[in-house]
C-alpha cells in the first residue's frame, strides 16, 4: 500500500511541478535537460518511427520502466514521502526536481543515440510549447532575462487561475461528447491566447531561435480525453497532443 501511494504521489508531483514553479515566478520547469516528457513520448509508437528506434531500443525501453518507476518513488520517498511536496520550501522542491531530472535524462540518454536524442528534445519543446520556455536549459539557450522570467510567469500564473475558475463545478463524468467538444474547443483557444502573450513578451531573435530548437514540425498522434483536436491542444493533466511549432503570432 506504502508503494502504492509513493508511486501515486510521484506522478502527482510530475504533474504540478510545473505549475509550482510559475507559481513562484522562478525559471525551470520540472524538467531538464531532457525534459519531463521524454519517457512519455517514447512510448508513442508514432515517435518512436519518428526516431527510427530499433527493436532492441524498443524491448530497452520497455525494460527500463520499472526501473525509473521505482527510481523517482525513491527520490520522493527520499524528500518525505506521500504529502510532502506541499510544504517543501523552493530550495528542497528544486532538489527533488532536479533528482527527478537526473533520473529522466540518464533513462534516455542509455537508450537512445545522439541523433536520436536530438530530435526527441525537439518533439519535447513542440509538445511543451511556449510552456517549454521554463526549462532551463531552453530559457539558457534563448537568453531569457530576469525580467522576462517575471513576465511569462505572470501570464502563466494567469491562465492557471483562469483554468482553475472554469473547471469548478463541471462534472467531467456525465458530461456529453458534445460538451467535451466545446470545452476542448474553449481551452485550445485559452491555450492559444496564452502562448501568443508569452511569445509576444520575446524578442524576433528568441522567437527564432525558439522555433528552430523545435526543428520539422511533427504531427502528434491525438489522446483520449476531450479529443481536443488541431495541434497544441492541451490535455487533462498538463498534456498536449503537440502539432506545428509555435510561432510568433
């Protein structure tokens, strides 16, 4: 049961890291260098042919899962365990973050080659989006100033709080195809709204920059949930479908 549950609170930290770190306007996401969705994305067998991995990689890949399962419930049983994360100060919360980093990144790079590492950086800023711009080592290579970082964290903390508001009180369970649609349809905008001002707050050198660390667009296969279609479209639990490359617009 004990397993359990640090295994239940480690994706749980996974998925609010993020919103954590916005929250206190800091840079970095919840992943480094090679991102928290690389595992997630290896395991879409469109990627996967996208990266030309072998079968050897495959049945690699496939081997590893227990093994970085059981690494990050480590790590959070290391910090506390189960409930802790919200009474972690910054400095602890980065800790952890980037043992959960160190644990993604050396998984990846014991999987794949150079090239194929590469590419998959790319597929990761394409599925974060402007999102993304909290990684470090994507703020490093673009240049973000501390002023920036003030900014982009104030539209994220923004769009958070809109999110929030408009989903209280909507019973997902005995909601209908077509109001999944609408609601879908509301959020993609949302998040268009969203990338366009944080996008807006760069310079055309970083916007370049930006979209050529993204490389050829990659059309993401489409997730179960409120079939949010067209690319970007968020996802229930933080995720994107992925699609084009933001752009400036």
């Amino acid at each position: 049961m004990r397993r359990a549950l640090c295994a239940a609170a480690a994706l749980a930290l996974v998925a609010c890291a993020s919103t954590a770190q916005a929250q206190r306007g800091q840079r970095g996401g919840m992943f480094g260098p090679m991102g928290g969705g690389g595992l997630m994305l290896l395991r879409m067998p469109e990627v996967q042919q996208e990266l030309k991995m072998t079968p050897p990689q495959i049945e690699k890949l496939n081997a590893k899962q227990d093994e970085v399962r059981n690494a990050m419930q480590e790590a959070f049983q290391g910090a506390g365990g189960p409930g802790a994360f919200g009474n972690m100060s910054p400095e602890e919360r980065e800790k952890l973050f980037a043992k959960v980093r160190e644990i993604q990144s050396k998984a990846v790079a014991d999987i794949l080659d150079s090239t194929q590492q590469k590419r998959l950086r790319q597929l990761e800023i394409q599925m974060q989006g402007a999102a993304a711009l909290n990684n470090p080592e994507v703020a490093t290579a673009l240049g973000i100033t501390a002023d920036q970082r003030t900014k982009i964290a104030a539209v994220q903390r923004e769009a958070m709080e809109a999110q929030r508001a408009a989903m209280q009180g909507i019973d997902f369970r005995n909601m209908s195809d077509e109001d999944r649609q609408k609601l879908g349809a509301r959020m993609q905008e949302a998040r268009r709204q969203t990338e366009a001002k944080i996008l807006a707050l760069l310079t055309d050198a970083q916007r370049a920059r930006f979209k050529e660390m993204q490389g050829a667009p990659f059309k993401f296969p489409e997730m179960r949930g409120f079939g949010f279609g067209g690319p970007g479209g968020p996802r229930p639990g933080g995720r994107r479908p992925g699609g084009a490359p933001p752009s400036g617009r």
